[in-house]
C-alpha cells in the first residue's frame, strides 16, 4: 500500500545493506535538465518563518564535564538538557533541527504550489496533494469508503489460486504483499537493472520481535493494534481479537524463515540468488513467475535475483495450508493498516497509538502539515525537491562543496598509500576504486519526469494511490534495462547522505549542507569536522565490510588477497568489540556487529576529515578562534554533529534494529581511537577517551 512502496524499498534496503546512510524513498529518472545555479526562481521563501539551525557555540560546552573523559555530555549536555525532545518527535537533535528548517522551507512551497489554481507539472502535483491532504473535513467525510474496494477483493478469495491471483494483480498496482519485488544493479553487471524478489510480508521491525523475551510486550501491543484496527473496519470485537491471532501466528511463521536484520547487513550476498523463471518455479510450485512478470508489466528476464528461497517456499506452502479465512485476515488488516494514515481521524488515532506511542514513546500526532508533507515526499520527493532547490540552496555551498570533497579525495588516497597493515597488491586495486569515486552535490543534472502521474483536487487518498502505483510502474519500467547513473536515491530536502556501491558514488543533498555539518562562510576547523567527516564516512562506505566486497565499476568482486582479508576482518573485530562494550540501556548494549558498516564508516571518516584539513591548512597560522585551537573546534564540531537524544522507546527499537548505533556513542568512538584528539585536549593515556596501543584502531 502507499506507506511503503515496495519496489522502492526492495531497491534501497540492498543499497542500505552496503552504505545504511540511505532512507529516503526517491528514485528519480534522468528526463528534465535540472536549474542552473543562477536561475531565477518563480518561488519565494520567507526566511524570517524559518526556525534556526543547531551550530557548535562555545557556550555550549559544560565546563563541569571533563573532555576526555565524557567528550559528549562536554559538548553535547547542556544543549540537550535545555532543549527537550518535542513532543511530536522521538529523537531530537542537530540533524532534527534540521529537518524541522527543510520541513518548514518545504511547507511555504507546498502552501504556494496548492494556491496556485494554474499551475502545471511537478507544482501542480505537489498542491494537488497538499490541498487534498490539508483538507481534513474531506477526509473525515470518506471515513474508510477509500479502501472498500480492496477489502471487497480479499473478501472474494476462495483458495489457493484465488490468491496467487490476487498477489500478481494486487503488486502491479505497487501494494505488494508477503515478499518486495523490485529493479536494482545487477551484482555482477552493475549496468545493467535486474529484478530481485526478496523476504516481507512482517507488520514488526526484525524478526526478533516475534520469538524475543524481552519483545513480549511489543507483540502483545502489535496483536490488540491489530484487534482495534479490524475492528475499526466494522469486525466484531470477539471476531477481530480472533483474526488478530491468526495475523500474528501467519506472521510468526514467515519471521521463522525470513533473515534478520543482522544477517542482512553483514552479507549482502544474501540478496543475490539469479535463477530462471522455471527454476523459480520448482521454489514455488502452483506459483508462476512468468504470470508473476506478465502481471508487473514486465518482459520475461532470462533471470532474476531470488534470494531467501526458504522464505519464499515457506510463503507459498502457506497458499495452500493456511485456511483462506487466516489469508483474509491478514490481508484485511494490513490494507487498512497501511492506508490509515490517509483515512479519517480514528484510523489515524490508532495507527499513531501503536506505531508512534507504543513502539516509539512518541507523545502526540505530529501535525497535519507535517504529516501531509511526509506524504508528498514518499509519492513525489523529486517534484518537490525540483521546487525547493530554487529557493534554498545558494551556489556558493555547491562549489564549497567540490573544493572540500577534492580534499577529502587526496587525503584518503594517501591513507591508503600508507597502510602499514595492507599489500601493495591490495593497496592497487583499492586505488582503483578510489579514482573511480563519483560524487554527486544538491541535487541531479536532470529531473525525473512526472509526465503520466495525473493528479486532482478530488481525493487525498486517490492522489497518494495514484502516484504510488505511479512511481511501482516507473522502477518496473528499469528492470532489464541499463542503469540510469544520473539518477539519485534521496530528494534535495533530505538532511542525509549515501554512498551507492553498484555506482561507486557519494551523494550529497542540498539540504544536509547547513550547519552545523557545512557552512559556507565558516572556518576550515569546522567544516572539516562536520560535513567533512560526512564525506569521508561515505567514501570509507566503499570500503567497509559490505562495500569492500564490490570493485571500483560497482561489481561484486573478490580484489582482496588472502592475507589482507584476514588481516582487515582482525581489525573489524575490534571495532565489534569496541561498540559491543557500549551499554546503552540497563542491560542492552550497542550489537556491534549489526552497526558494524556504519562504525567503520566513522572511524575511517574522521581521519580522512582530519588529514584533508591539516592538508587544507598547511602553513597558514592557527586562528584559534574562541581560544580553541584548530583541531579542538574540528573535534568538538564532529561532536555536535551527533548531539541527539532519545524516547527511552525509541532508543531500545533503535538499539534493536537500527545499523547506527545511538549517537552518544558515535560521538566519541571514532575521537577516542586517534591520538589528534588526544593531543588536542592534553588527554592523559589512562583517560576514557585514549584508547591504548592495544585498544586502538586504525583501518583507513
């Protein structure tokens, strides 16, 4: 259903496996030339509607805290003190505040675009979105008529076939259910675009969730939401806490043949099964992918990607075991669980009851503009995103910019040339993929074309349906064909960054260049330490666990020798060990292994940032600018970049689920195994943040 386009999901759950920066549902196609920096802009913005951004400030550091002994709460505390987590949010920090500016910059647009009763293109689907979804009384007429049909086609299955059936036709309208199909890079010819069909179908975050201890009380609560939910939909309350077992004991038995998290994140080769479509088919007999790929609108590949054939076999064993009435239940349910957020106020109360209060902390509904927002950029990212580079990103950052990642590119290519721990053969090819590097800066060359996606005034659940399947019928349109390489996988508005192993590519959106991670018209100490560390962490992303495994064209290879492999999963090991230490709850420490890629990323980052900016500044006086001196504000800017705090909730879903480990952590690992920081606070070898010869870390 809308919430969750699968094929776009599919897509960036494999990328997210290699590089776990990414999170934004965008897919954009090369079609319409993108704005040149100095065009003039039709939008206004009102900057004096804006909130501020969150920069590193000397007052902010607490002088009762010592440096090297509690990095963060010296730079972070007393921020994060006087400034509570919101009661819309869960988490509250630097990159929120953020997201809060891009989310307001985005609202003036959507507001003008909506008003706007002439506009064409990506300004008219944006306000016809806007309008619908801004238009409560509607919305609260409609209650659930939005969704009768589709609970009227459940309602008509009848046995197996029926519901093969109905899982081709319903997944060519972009609601897939039970497992994700999708376009991405093939892992042996990245050029070229092939379908993957890969493990779903779970309403929780992890398998864990369904067989854990200390999960119990998260299944509970997921089994009365589902109640409440039939309920709703007009299900007696006797018969929906009936359907809501059937539910949770069809999805216990998917979690039982699905991977984890875990497993994902640490071997992404587990996307990667090509077969034939008849090979397909002995996994799931009474099945047909080729009725599958005719459904989808797409012309029969001579393989595709079919990964996790247990779960696969596992699902359709179900067609035929599980009683047609279980089959209902669960599809009912999860059709009106994905289209709540659309549909009348008490649809909305119970979506937020579950996922928000009760798996989150989240204490009240964000606001309807902030949730319609939302909706605009899961169905239209890009088109909105066209709009908000007209007002807000000056081209003074995108040149900044390209000097600083240059930078950071000479720096790592010289770390690289002197790893003591590396071969000179290995050390060749890693330099290979090092001149490859493609970055990407505030938005595409070109912009996806929208042409077909109609839109109106008519219906706010009509439209976020409509450009759903839209967007399930553009990444279709890729499988077998070659890959578009201009293409993004986050809008512009998106405060994050990635890096695409199948395109060897380090993206940067408009929106994440503000402080504190960039500033145009701040020193290098700064900017080295922020967005700087940012860039070095998506090129280490190319050689971390994951993206180490992939060549510098964006194929799979092997360009490790033996003893080199050895010698960089020894080293891994230890930053496992170092994350594995962390407690971040009574009794729930960080999973290193889960956080792995990430925390590679970090290190590996941090020193690349720190190398390019002693290069950058070479020979030039130290400013000491505050009475701080060069490298102590690029440690303490690194440090406010992760100033965030957590629900108690959403700390523990995250400590779970989450391949970042929470950001306390992530501000002081790194700092605390380079003798820089040390240095540069006067630390003493026996402090918290000096890691010792035998603890500390060095990979990139």
């Amino acid at each position: 259903m809308p919430r969750n386009p699968k094929a776009l999901l599919l897509s960036l759950s494999i990328v997210a496996a290699l590089a776990a920066c990414n999170r934004e549902a965008a897919a954009p196609a090369a079609d319409t030339a993108a704005p040149k920096a100095d065009a003039t802009p039709k939008l206004t913005l009102d900057e004096s509607k804006l909130p501020g951004v969150n920069t590193f400030q000397v007052g902010d550091l607490d002088a009762t805290k010592n440096v090297c002994a509690d990095f963060n709460g010296y730079v972070n505390g007393k921020w994060l003190a006087a400034n509570a987590i919101p009661n819309d949010r869960t988490s509250w920090g630097s990159m929120e505040v953020l997201d809060e500016r891009s989310n307001a910059v985005q609202r003036q647009i959507a507001e003008q675009a909506a008003a706007d009763a002439k506009a064409t293109g990506v300004e008219k689907i944006v306000g016809d979105m806007w309008a619908t979804g801004m238009d409560e009384a509607k919305i609260e007429a409609q209650g659930i008529k939005p969704i009768e049909g589709r609970l009227a086609d459940v309602d008509k299955l009848t046995d197996a076939n029926s519901i093969a059936a109905y899982l081709r036709d319903s997944a060519a309208k972009g609601e897939g259910y039970l497992f994700d199909f999708g376009p991405e890079a093939d892992f042996k010819n990245s050029d070229m675009n092939m379908a993957y069909a890969t493990q779903g179908g779970l309403g929780l975050p992890d398998t864990e969730y369904y067989f854990s201890p200390d999960k119990k009380k998260n299944l509970a609560d997921y089994e009365a939401h589902i109640a409440r939910t039939l309920e709703l939909s007009g299900t007696p309350a006797a018969d929906a806490a009936k359907q809501a077992k059937d539910v949770i004991a069809f999805e216990t038995r998917l979690a039982k043949v699905s991977k984890s998290r875990e497993q994902l994140q640490r071997d992404v080769a587990l996307y990667y099964n090509p077969v034939a479509l008849a090979d397909a088919d002995k996994v799931t007999p009474g099945f047909s992918w080729e009725d599958y790929f005719k459904a989808q609108g797409v012309e029969l590949p001579k393989t595709f990607s079919m990964p996790m054939t247990e779960f696969h076999a596992e699902w359709n064993k179900m067609r035929s075991d599980v009683p047609v009435d279980q089959w209902k239940s669960y599809l009912r349910f999860h059709i009106i669980d994905e289209a709540s957020p659309y549909l009348s106020d008490k649809f909305v109360q119970e979506n937020f009851k579950f996922y928000g209060q009760d798996m989150r902390g989240q204490k009240e509904l964000k606001p309807r503009w902030k949730r319609v927002l939302g909706s605009v950029n899961d169905g239209a990212g890009e088109a909105l995103g066209q709009m908000y580079v007209q007002v807000a990103f000056p081209p003074e950052s995108k040149a900044r910019m390209e000097k600083l990642v240059q930078n950071l590119r000479e720096a790592l290519k010289a770390r690289i040339e002197n790893l003591a721990w590396m071969s000179p053969d290995t050390k060749k090819k890693a330099l290979e993929k090092w001149a490859a590097f493609t970055p990407k800066i505030g938005y595409p060359e070109k912009w996806r074309s929208w042409e077909g996606l109609d839109t109106s005034r008519d219906s706010y659940f009509g439209n976020v349906l409509a450009a759903n399947e839209f967007n399930y019928k553009f990444a279709m349109s890729k499988i077998g064909k070659p890959v578009d390489k201009t293409e993004w996988g986050m809008t512009p508005q998106t405060i994050n960054a990635y890096y695409n192993p199948f395109r060897n590519e380090i993206v940067f959106p408009a929106a994440i260049l503000q402080p504190p991670f960039f500033d145009a018209k701040a020193d290098d100490a700064n900017n080295y330490g922020g967005i700087g560390a940012v860039i070095g962490h998506e090129m280490i992303h190319g050689y971390d666990d994951q993206g180490s495994r992939f060549g510098p064209t964006g194929n799979m290879e092997n360009w490790w020798t033996d003893a080199d492999a050895k010698g960089f999963e020894k080293l891994t090991g230890m930053i496992v060990d170092q994350f594995n230490a962390y407690e971040a709850l009574p009794g729930k420490h960080v999973n290193g292994k889960l956080t792995l890629g990430e925390n590679i990323a970090d290190l590996g980052g941090l020193n690349v940032a720190h190398s390019a900016m002693l290069k950058a500044t070479e020979g030039t006086p130290d400013p000491k600018t505050d009475g701080l001196t060069r490298d102590q504000r690029f440690f303490l800017n690194f440090g406010t970049v992760w100033r965030r705090a957590f629900t108690e909730k959403e700390l523990e879903r995250r400590v779970a689920t989450d391949e970042h480990a929470p950001a306390n952590f992530r501000a002081i690992a790194a700092p605390s195994n380079m003798p820089e920081f040390a240095a540069a606070f006067s630390c003493k070898p026996t402090d918290p943040m000096v890691r010792g010869d035998g603890k500390r870390i060095v990979i990139w």
